[in-house]
C-alpha cells in the first residue's frame, strides 16, 4: 500500500470531543437517508402528483442520484476553499431546506430542484465528515471510527425506511420528509457547538503536491466495480428470491432486512477485525464473503440459504465500506485528502448506477442465477489475489527484518 506521510496533529474540535465524534457521525449517514427518507411513499407520491406522477417519483430518486455524485466530484474543493465549519453548515441547511421542499411543493419541477439540492448537500456533508475523521484520529483509532460511522449509516438507513412508512400512513407522503428538517436542524446545532473553522492542508508556496488520481485510479475503478457488485444485494436479489418461488414481498423483506443487520454488526467491529487481520486481511475477507453469499444464492432455492446468503452480504458490506475510506486516508496526504475522499463518493455511486445497465441485460443473455455464479467467482478470484498480496508483503517484511538482524551482528 503506498501510504502517505504522516500528518501534523491539530485538533478540529471547537467543544467537547464526544461533540464532535456525533458531529462526524452525521456524514455516512446524510446519503442514505436521501433516499430512504421516503421511499415507502413513493406510491402514494406517484398517485398524487397527476398524470406524470409515477416518472416525478421515480426521477425524485435518480436526481438525489445525480446530486449526489455531482456533489462528490465537487465537495472536495469546496471544503478546500470554504473550511470544514462553513461546508458542514452550509450543508445541513441546504439539506434540511430542500428536505422541507417536500411538505409544501407540489410543481414537479421545483420538487425535483430540491430533490437534486439534498444530493449535492448530502455529498458534501459526506466529504467534510469523513475527512474530520481523518483529521482528528489517528491509526486504530480512525478504523474504529470509520466502522462506528459505517454500521450508523445502516441504522440510519434502517431507521429511515421504518420511520418514513409510519409518518406516510399518518399523514400522508409529504410528511415523510420532515425527516429532512429534523436532521438537518440538529446536525446544524451539533456543528455550532463542536467544530472549527479548519480547512484542508495547503501546500506551500511552489511546494509542488503529489498528484493522486492517476494513482488511485485502480482503487476507484475497484470502488465502482465493488459497489456494482454490492447493489447486487438490492436489484437482482429480490428477482431471484421471486424465481425460487419466494413470491411473499414481506417474507422477502425480512430476507433481505438481514443484509442491513449483519452490515450495522460487523460495522461495529471493523476496528478489531482490522488490528486483528490488518487491512489487507480484512479486504480479502470482505470478497471472500460476498463470494461465498453470491454462490449460494445461486446455487439453492430454499429460504433458510437465502437468509445465509444476505447475512454474509451483510458481512461484506460491513467490512468493505469502512475498508475504502480508511485505506483511502492511509493512501492520501493532508493536501489532496479532502478531493480524493469526494471523488470516491462519486465512483460508488457510479457503480450502483451501472449495475442495471451491466447486470440486467446479461441476466437476460446468461440467466440470473448463471450470473450470480460468475459474479461469485470473479469475487473469490479477487479474494485470491488479495490474500497472496498480503502474503508476499508479509513474506517481504519478514526478509526485511531477518537482514537488520543479521546486519546488526556483523
């Protein structure tokens, strides 16, 4: 792993550091409440809306989507010139307003203009959290962290979709969306009280700063391949759970609610896993996880192999997502963080827009099933060559260290 060079320590935090680790807490999980929030009423928001209701809901979704990655390609450069402070207010308030645009605005065109905003915010909110994980916590530190954060974006999701349901049969879809408000006006007060104006490390005066794209582009081009595979878990999934004659959409919630527990779990203990199996190990893991899960899924029919299945998705997706960002801050220095931390935002999403586009029409050359098995064996062949990685790395450390020895006895 190309590691950057170690950071000069200065602390972000305006008050009480249990402040300000709720504060950061905030940025995995703005993204998927985007989406979440309201998707039980997104029927009843169809019904609503007229004649084009349906494609005004469905496109609600894809504009957060493009928010999103558009926000991430940008949000690294907007924390470098506005401060972690200003990015993070900034943010929550347009994430609470265009939130709130859903409980009074009924011109589709305005309402998507909001859906869009709530993207672009969440991605910066995203961008600005992580990176103060990174400023503020050090080694194990920071990977326990990051898995805190993790496995709150899965609670965060969770709660989202049950919260969301309950407040649409109340009263109605729009209310729904005062979620938006709600998070945005206490993340906004978190931040006043704990954090500073701190921007991203700038190179000295004709101090030239590494370039980081051209080098990290293999791990983002992994990033989107990753998360085409992992959205796997919420297209395909379902489709293959109703050709194994699992036809109950409540039976297949509770399935693939699995996914979102085991995911919350192994979250919580990516930093011991971490120290216990270094990153490298727990990359190798995480494949070897999400291999196995997808050839079972393929190869049985029954309930109980699905729910193991969607528990060692769960796993994977536990491990991967606290994986990326912790080995992309040990990658990156203090000047180029910030941007390569929004950049990865947007290669994730990327690849949960591409999985219908790659995944749907070779379902329909190869079958369903064929394809989770040949996506099962590209994941174990990548798992392979993880471990062997690891293996040579060690192998090389342990060469080095034997000759030290030797040398400091001649």
């Amino acid at each position: 792993m190309n590691t950057a060079t170690v950071d000069t320590f200065r602390s972000i935090a305006k008050g009480h550091p249990a402040l300000l680790f709720a504060t950061l807490m905030l940025g995995l999980m703005a993204p998927p409440l985007v989406f979440t929030a309201f998707a039980p009423a997104l029927p009843q928001m169809a019904r609503d809306l007229g004649q084009h209701g349906e494609f005004v809901a469905q496109m609600s979704m894809a504009l957060a989507s493009l928010g999103v990655m558009l926000g991430s390609l940008l949000s690294g450069w907007i924390l470098e010139k506005t401060g972690a402070r200003a990015t993070m207010l900034t943010g929550l308030l347009a994430y609470g307003a265009a939130g709130a645009g859903g409980l009074v605005l009924r011109d589709a065109t305005l309402l998507l203009a909001t859906r869009f905003v709530i993207g672009f915010a969440a991605a910066c909110i995203l961008t600005t959290c992580v990176w103060g994980i990174s400023a503020e916590y050090r080694a194990e530190r920071r990977a326990r962290v990051l898995g805190i954060a993790t496995a709150l974006s899965q609670v965060a999701s969770f709660s989202g979709i049950v919260v969301g349901g309950y407040l649409a049969q109340r009263g109605g879809w729009p209310l729904s969306f005062v979620t938006y408000p709600v998070f945005g006006a206490a993340g906004f007060l978190l931040t006043i009280g704990s954090l500073r104006q701190v921007r991203p490390e700038a190179a000295a005066p004709g101090q030239r700063t590494p370039p980081f794209f051209k080098r990290l582009l293999p791990f983002y081009l992994l990033t989107v391949f990753l998360f085409t595979v992992i959205f796997m878990a919420y297209t395909q999934f379902v489709f293959l759970l109703d050709e194994n004659g699992i036809k109950s959409p409540q039976t297949r919630s509770l399935i693939m609610g699995n996914i979102m527990v085991l995911a919350t779990l192994t979250s919580f203990g990516y930093g011991p896993v971490q120290r216990w199996l270094k990153v490298r190990g727990t990359f190798a893991l995480a494949l070897f996880s999400m291999a196995f899960a997808l050839a079972a899924i393929g190869w049985a029919t029954s309930a109980a192999v699905a729910v193991l299945g969607a528990g060692l998705i769960g796993i994977h997706i536990g491990l991967l997502q606290p994986y990326l960002y912790h080995a992309l801050t040990e990658r990156t220095d203090p000047f180029t963080r910030s941007r390569a931390i929004g950049l990865l935002g947007a290669f994730t999403y990327l690849g949960g827009f591409l999985n219908p586009v790659v995944f749907a029409p070779l379902g329909r050359m190869i079958g369903l099933r064929n394809v989770f098995f040949l996506v099962a064996l590209v994941m174990a062949i990548l798992a392979l060559a993880a471990v062997a990685t690891l293996l040579r790395s060690r192998n090389a450390l342990g060469a080095g260290r034997q000759e030290r020895a030797v040398d400091s006895t001649m």
